[in-house]
C-alpha cells in the first residue's frame, strides 16, 4: 500500500484501536476486546471491528483524507449534504468517532 496517505491513515486506525480499548476495558471488563483493521480498496479504506462478527466501523476516501459513516458493509454514506465527517489531515478527527463508528453529522 504506498498512497500519500497512508501513514496518517494508519495513525488514524492506531487511534481508534485505543478508542475501542478504552472504552472496552471501562464499559466491558470481562469481555474480549475487539480488534480493529482495515481493507484497502480502489477508493476507500474500509475500517471494520471484529468482536466475533465483523462490522464496518467506517470508510476514508483515498483522494483526500475524508471520514465517512458507513452505508452498508461495502459502501460509504456519500448521498447526505452532510456526508463528509471530517479529514484525516484535521487535528480533531477523533471526535467524529467513538468505539462503534463513526458519528452522525451535528
């Protein structure tokens, strides 16, 4: 995987696999913690969560850095006006996020 983002993008998960600990070990001591990982795709890094079942957690386009909630486990959410969370380049781009995925817009 050699793209201009990739090193943000891999900081990016790296944060939310600590987001995902954090919350796990305070909320859920005695469950296993989930891992977090991701696919690459043609356009987007698809970010999923495994605890047993996989689930999407969410999508980065890979032109730009944008943060996308996820539509469905193969597709972004790209027909809202407010469908782009933020940018991985953004100094806040873990607070469109919590231990299940991506927030909604406010």
């Amino acid at each position: 995987m050699n793209h201009y983002l990739q090193d943000e993008f891999e900081t990016f998960v790296g944060e939310i696999r600590e987001l995902v600990v954090e919350d796990n070990t305070q909320r859920f001591s005695r469950e296993a913690i989930p891992t977090v990982g991701f696919d690459n795709g043609r356009k987007y890094w698809r970010i999923w969560k495994d605890s047993g079942q996989k689930s999407v957690y969410g999508f980065v386009r890979k032109d730009d850095g944008a943060i996308f909630m996820a539509a469905t486990w193969k597709a972004p959410q790209t027909k809202t006006k407010t469908a782009i969370r933020g940018y991985l380049h953004d100094d806040d781009r873990l607070s469109h996020c919590n231990a299940y995925g991506i927030n909604y817009a406010r």
